[in-house]
C-alpha cells in the first residue's frame, strides 16, 4: 500500500474501500461549497458513488493512469490529491485536489501538491505538471502559485459547469525547474 507521511499530523495513502462511508459524508456535508467547484460532486449521490470512485482510482493506480490519495489530517480524511493523467510519451501529468472546509487555512494542501510533485519528478519520472484552476476559485489559485508554479495562461469557457463555461487558468511546472530541498523552483 502506498502511504507518505507528510508530518505528525499529515499523511497520503491510497484510498480504501473501508474510507467510502466517511469520504461521502464529507462531500454530502459540503455539497454547496464543493460543487462550486468541482463538477463530479453533482454525481455523487450516495456511498456507493464513493465506493465505485475509490476502486476507479485503485484501477487507474494499478494501471499507471493515475495516483490518487486520499489526505489524513490529526487521524481524519481531509480530502484528496492526485496526480491524473500521466503520460508516459510526454511524461506529463496534472495535479488536482480538494479540502474539506475545516481543514483549509492550515497549509495543508500546500504541503501534499509539494509532496505530489517530489513524487511525480522523483519516483515517476515525469518532465511536465499543470494544475488547472477555475478562474474564479482564487483558494486553489493560490496553491499552485505559493509552491512555485508558473501561470502559463488562461484558457477561455474551457470548463463546462452546469449550464455555465468557465475560464481556466494553467499553471505549470518543469522537472528542470524543481527543487527538492527547497520543495520549489
């Protein structure tokens, strides 16, 4: 099993079925909040919905298409982050995330796109990483930019939410760029 401790009080691993139940519970909470955002919250309706996410992703891990991990924070899941899409011919990928709203303001997203992106260059051998933003969500905007992200630009009604097209804003990140010891370029 995959598993990073981040410090005492943070760590990643790979979700389980036995995560589903608490997992759902957190975004059935925070449905109105998540939702802005994120446009898979309106297809999660249940804890089987969960369940069904959590094997995609142990799938998409076992495949070499993804890895996605699930955030502990002091003991409880905060939320999740992953590095989707890899590509092994361009050795590429992007990193997504999401928080739960009592975690947030306390760095911890930060500190696990930082421990991704060791990862993604380190272990996996990847050149390239986007994290993509919608141009509203000026929350998440602000991870990439704090970890040492460049702003590449911004993509026009590049997201359907809704009924709605959304502007997205890239940010990207070069294996030439990063460093470790810093955790940033």
């Amino acid at each position: 099993m995959l598993c990073h401790t981040v410090d005492d009080d943070l760590w990643l691993a790979l979700l389980e079925a036995k995560h589903a139940p608490s997992m759902f519970a957190m975004v059935d909470r925070e449905r109105a909040r998540l939702g802005e955002w994120l446009p898979w919250v309106d297809r999660t309706q249940s804890v089987t919905d969960t369940l069904k996410f959590i094997e995609g992703t142990r799938r998409s891990f076992a495949e070499s298409k993804d890895v996605v991990l699930g955030v502990w924070y002091q003991g409880r899941i905060a939320g999740t982050v992953g590095i989707h899409d890899i590509t092994n011919e361009d050795r590429s990928a992007f990193i997504g995330y999401w928080l739960g709203v009592e975690f947030e303001g306390k760095g911890i997203m930060s500190m696990c796109c930082l421990s991704m992106v060791d990862h993604a260059f380190s272990v996996l051998g990847l050149n390239r990483l986007e994290i993509r933003c919608s141009a509203k969500n000026t929350r998440s905007q602000a991870i990439p930019e704090r970890i040492g992200f460049r702003r590449e630009g911004t993509l026009i009604q590049a997201e359907r939410h809704g009924n709605e097209y959304r502007d997205v804003i890239v940010y990207g990140l070069l294996s030439c760029e990063w460093n470790q010891e810093q955790g940033v370029r």
